[in-house]
C-alpha cells in the first residue's frame, strides 16, 4: 500500500514546478536566439557547443517536465498515480489551510489499487471529523461507488469499485445438484448461505438469529423464498409464521414445510420448537454449565423458524398471548446458537418499543430493505443513521443494507434475484424439501 502526505496547501510544489519550467524555457529560448545572432564567423565552436548544450538540455529538461506532469496527473495511464493525483486534489478542496509558522499541517493516505478496487486509508490528523462525508465526496470525485466505509481511531477506510454481481437464487438453490432432482438425494451441510457479494448468513454462528426490516413491495417475501430453499437444500428444518394467511404461507403447505397462521397455532408451534431445543441443549450441554458438544458435531439438523410480519400478530393478540409468544421466541433468540435454533423475524418498519429487546438484540444479522425507510427504523435496524453509511442511501426493490458480525458498518447488498411469479418457485421448494432422508421431528 502507497503512502501519501498531503499538505494543506500546495504553494511550495505549484512554485517549484513553476521554477523548473521557466528554467527550462530559458535555456531553450536563450540557447536559440544567442544561436542566431551569434551565427557568424564571430562565434567560436567552443560557444557553439555550449549554446547546443543549453538547447538540449534545456528541451530534454521541458520534455522530462511534461512527461513528469502527465504521468503525475488525473489523466495518467498508470492507475496508482492517477488515484494519487485525485486525492491530492481533492483533499486540498475539501481541508482548510492552518498553520503555525512555516509549518504546515497535513493529511496523509495509504491507498492500493487491486483487482479493478481502490482502497484509501485516511489520516486526517484532526482537520476533518465528518470522515462518512469525505466517502461520498471523494465516490463522486472518482467516479467509483463505495462500496465499504470504517471507522476507526483516528482513521477511516474506504473500499471503492465496482459493485459485484447479484446472485441468481435459482441456480444457487440447484447450484452442485447434478443429478436430475427425482434422484437427488442431498447430504446435511452447514455450509453459510450468500446474500450478496461477501454478506453471508451463518446460522451456525452468532449471526444465526435475522430480523429483517422491509415495507411492502421491498423484495422481502423473495428474499425469504431463498433463505428457504437454501434452508431445505441443506436438509435443516424449516417452519414458518405466516399470520395474514396470504399466497406467502400456501407455497410452503405446498412444500410440506409446517405453517402456524393464527394466535394457537402460532404458540404451539413455538411450544413444541422451545420443547425441542431444550431436549438438544440438555443433550448437549452439560448439567454443571460447562460447556459440551456443538450439534454440528453431532451431525443434527438446524430448526430455521421464519416469522413472517410479527407486528401484525403481536398487534392483534391478547395481552396473555402477546406476552407468551414474545417469552417462547425469547427463550428460542437467548438459547438458540447452542442448539442450532433460528428465528427470522420480518417486520415492515421497527420503532424501539415495537419489540422486547431480549429478541432483537440477539439479532446479529440485521437486514433492512427498500427506498422509503425512515431514518428512525434505519437507526433502529442499523445502529446508525443515514448519514453515517458513507454514501447516499440507495435502497429500493431488492436493495438495502445489512449488519452482520463480520460488518462494523451496514454493507449495501442487492438480493439474490427470483424473477417470475412466487408460485413457480413452489414445486422446487416441495423436491428440495422432499429429498430429506429424515421426516421432521426425527434426527434428534
């Protein structure tokens, strides 16, 4: 990675290219005209040969400033110079010149440029606080999105390029299954499922928990349509909260895949998976608290629950209900990791009291999605605002941002792409689901 200091000013560079150059000039100039005048049978070749010197060197010295100037500019065809030249421009349009003395203050960069990405690593030393501001500029001044922004003590870094292709759902759900899929018999994988370049969700890590933010029309129900099919491909169980009773819930009858679409079937589905999970965690840990086996090493299958617009149920529901199925999807967010249990909670926007926090805060995987969210739910869903992602919001259809562990900062994503009707997509999910070598309820 280059280093780069830039000072606040570039009076001394301006002036000593500008002495270079009318050094260079006069040598040129005044070789020529002595050339001319002293042409005659006056001038001595020892003359002669000083005057050429001058000319030449005078013009090797112009030609060698050009190139210099060329190699060195915005228009350079060496990529690592070019950045170099943008940055110095545009640092001295954005700090403010402070001195004290003769000293001036600088900035100073590391940058690279490596496999079509520019990376920048700003010092500030002070002279700038609004880092996720310079972001946006310095995308706008490269022509390059951003496409990741930290922040760090006393730095920030920024990732610029290209952003990587969206994922096609239907062939990562067949992705490696050769065989026709009447013949496909699938094997138990713990493998993370890709969301968009390098966001995954790893439900066998602390990131097995979702909650998912989206309002109608975002792409959300898609979305979930892939989570499923990744699901079930890799043989895990999968159960889902469908309360409005819509198209969503019948893909997945369809399937075979277990669907609660009122306030008692809802609890007891969340009862028997609450039972289950406890059965596992007692298997696996021990009674003294220690620590025991991970059920990946057991070979057990995940419990992946999709509760699909909880709002809408917690809303509606008797307090006695609201308070039982907030307490058994709370005892499914606090002990879930240990034993391979997921919750993916969906909601079309979130204020701070609209869920109790012993849910959402062990929600790692956070994803929000579409063009009209408030800055509220974003800060909510995010832990920051806007105005602190480092470029302009740019949700939409299928487009939001995601949190993970493995991100500091929310990381735009665009979602895997599933075009066509939903219905099309439900036999697929029925083979994948029915290629399972074990019924739910087993492999315990």
């Amino acid at each position: 990675m280059h280093t780069l200091k830039i000072r606040t000013d570039g009076k001394i560079i301006t002036a000593l290219k500008q002495s270079l150059l009318f050094i260079s000039l006069m040598f040129v100039i005044f070789s020529a005209i002595a050339n001319v005048n002293g042409s005659g049978l006056t001038a001595t070749p020892a003359i002669r040969r000083i005057l050429q010197a001058m000319f030449l060197s005078g013009l090797a010295l112009l030609i060698t400033l050009a190139l210099l100037v060329w190699l060195l500019s915005r228009f350079s065809p060496v990529k690592c110079l070019k950045i170099r030249k943008e940055l110095i421009l545009f640092t001295r349009m954005f700090l403010h010149s402070e001195g004290d003395g003769f000293l001036r203050y600088f900035v100073q960069w590391q940058y690279s440029v490596e496999n079509g990405k520019v990376t920048a690593v700003l010092y500030p030393k002070g002279l700038e606080k609004d880092t996720a501001d310079i972001g946006r500029r310095l995308s706008e001044c490269l022509w390059k999105p951003l496409l990741k922004f930290e922040e760090g003590d006393s730095m920030a870094c920024y990732v610029f390029g290209l952003p990587p292709e969206r994922f096609n759902a239907m062939e990562k759900m067949l992705e490696d299954i050769i065989e026709p899929m009447e013949r496909y018999v699938p094997v138990l994988s713990y493998e993370p499922i890709p969301i968009y370049g390098e966001v995954i969700w790893d439900f066998t890590s602390e990131a097995i928990h979702i909650l998912l933010i989206a309002p109608s029309g975002a792409g959300k129900t898609r979305l979930l349509v892939y989570f499923s099919g990744m699901v079930l491909k890799r043989q895990h169980r999968l159960y889902v909260v469908d309360a409005k009773n819509s198209d969503f819930g019948m893909i997945f009858r369809y399937a075979g895949v277990p669907v609660a679409t009122n306030i008692k079937e809802i609890i007891q589905m969340l009862i028997e998976l609450v039972e289950e999970m406890e059965k596992r965690y007692s298997l696996l840990y021990r009674a003294d608290g220690s620590e025991g086996l991970d059920f990946r090493e057991k070979g057990m299958p995940g419990y992946i629950l999709i509760f699909d617009e909880i709002l809408s149920v917690l809303s509606f529901a008797e307090k006695k209900d609201k308070e039982r199925i907030e307490k058994l999807l709370g005892q499914i967010a606090l002990k879930g990791r240990a034993a391979g249990f997921s919750i993916v909670i969906t909601a079309q926007k979130l204020n701070a009291t609209d869920l109790p926090k012993s849910i959402t805060e062990q929600c790692q995987t956070r994803i929000i999605l579409g063009k009209s969210v408030s800055d509220e739910t974003f800060h909510q869903v995010t832990g920051m605002y806007k105005k602190d992602i480092g470029t302009v919001y740019r949700g939409g259809k299928g487009k939001g941002y995601a949190v993970t562990p493995e991100t500091d900062r929310p990381a735009y994503i665009k979602t895997p792409l599933l075009p066509g009707r939903l219905a099309n997509y439900r036999e697929l999910l029925r083979k994948l689901k029915k290629r399972g070598t074990n019924p739910y309820g087993e492999g315990r």
